[in-house]
C-alpha cells in the first residue's frame, strides 16, 4: 500500500523543510533500509540491538546522505520476536529507547512491519500518532478497518495518547474508476482525517528504491516528488505547535 515508500520520501520531504528526521526501520525486510542507500548486510548495529538493550539509540543512529538520520533494520529483526518474549516491559522497548533522543529530532518516523507483532506493538506504544496509507483498492479498504481496530486496542491499553494524525491515499490512478470509487469512499467515511494530497501511481517512485534513494534525489520534478512535498506541509501543519517551525 505503499508504506515502505511514504515513509522514505515522506522523511526526505521534510527534511527538506529544515526539520531534523531520523527514520526507524521496524520491518525485518529491510526496505526502508536499501531504500535510504545503506546494505543491509554492512550493517553492524541498528534497531535490532536498540531493542534488545545491547546499544543505545545514538549508537545505532546512521546518517544516510540523504537529508535524514536512520536507525536501520538487519536481518536477525526477524528473530527479535522470539528473544524479546521473555524481555521486562516488551511492549515498551521502543518507547524506553527513544527518550534517550531528547530533543535531537523534531520528527520521528517508524516504518512498520506489514503485520500485527511485537515489533508493530513497540512501534505503535511508541507512537503519538498513526499516518495510514491506504492503496486506492477495494482490499485495501478491509484491511483499513482491521488496522483500525488494532489502533483502538492499543489506545484501550498500552497507549492511551495515541491518535490517527491522517489517512494518504497511495498509488492513485484516476483513469481508473475502482481507484476513484475508493477515493470518494474514504473522503465519505474519514472526511476529518483525509489528506487532501494524494500519492499517484508514478513510474519515478516505483524506479527510486532500486537506486537506494528517495524520489526528491532521483526526479525532483516528477509528480510523486511533488506529490510528497505536499503531503509533507500537511503533516507539518496537523502536527504544529508539537514541532518547532511547523506551519511556517
């Protein structure tokens, strides 16, 4: 649904802004990770051990050359489910580390695993609020309304704060009538919570990840970069007075 690729261009744009980004890769995969330029397999240490308690997070912290910090992922992520089962406060490991930022970031973004586990529970404890991309498909629209529950559950207990800051509708295509059907659908039912911009289907996006960068340093000029600018500014605005600059 194009989560990996609002969360690389979304922190590139507002670094652009002047805003100091660190990007946190949650997914095992890696993709937010090889798409901010750095090898997975280079790695030596990352999130992974941040979670664990064997660093801190500015031990982990790697500054990609692209406008923003990262804490990347590595492939033993996969492994950190099982060995944090048994760790105090499991659901907290996110959210303990990250005080340790102080005030060394005005934003921070967590790319989530594409399922409901602990690494998503710590991102989400973690959290203050939840930006949903939602592929303009009719799949996408069930998926929604589970992500939507866990939200909720999640506020119920581990994390009372915890607020959706807004939906973006990704890989959008306006020739075709079930990406515009969708649309109007979530315009109907999240009509306080819909982006105004919305994130085309875009042939420089798609290309940007296999050049390990963020579509503002591949095609400045193309519609998903410009589409991502925007989405940007909106996010500053929603988010502001919370981070210095904002609405600005």
């Amino acid at each position: 649904m194009g989560k990996t690729t609002t969360a690389i261009n979304l922190a590139a744009s507002l670094a652009r802004t002047g805003s100091r980004v660190l990007l946190i890769d949650m997914d095992p995969q890696g993709n937010a990770t090889v798409g901010s330029g750095l090898a997975m397999r280079e790695i030596e240490h990352g999130i992974y051990e941040v979670l664990l308690g064997e660093i801190s997070v500015f031990e982990g912290v790697i500054e990609t050359g692209v406008g923003y910090d990262m804490l990347p992922s590595h492939p033993d992520l996969s492994g950190a489910q099982v060995e944090m089962s048994d760790l105090e406060e499991r659901d907290y490991r996110l959210d303990r580390a990250l005080t340790q930022l102080g005030d060394g970031y005005d934003i921070v973004l967590v790319d989530c695993p594409p399922a409901l586990n602990v690494l998503t529970i710590n991102a989400l404890t973690a959290a203050d609020e939840v930006l949903i991309p939602v592929q303009t498909e009719y799949y996408a629209l069930e998926g929604l309304t589970s992500l939507i529950e866990t939200i909720d559950l999640i506020t119920q207990g581990l994390n009372p704060q915890l607020k959706i800051l807004g939906l973006v509708r990704t890989m959008f295509d306006g020739r075709n009538t079930l990406s515009v059907e969708v649309s109007d659908q979530l315009k109907t039912h999240f009509p306080d919570k819909l982006f105004r911009t919305v994130i085309p289907r875009n042939v420089r996006l798609a290309e940007a990840p296999s050049y390990g960068k963020p579509v503002l340093d591949y095609d400045r000029q193309c519609a998903g970069s410009q589409s991502y600018l925007a989405l940007a500014s909106e996010v500053l605005r929603r988010t502001a007075p919370s981070i210095p600059g904002a609405g600005t």
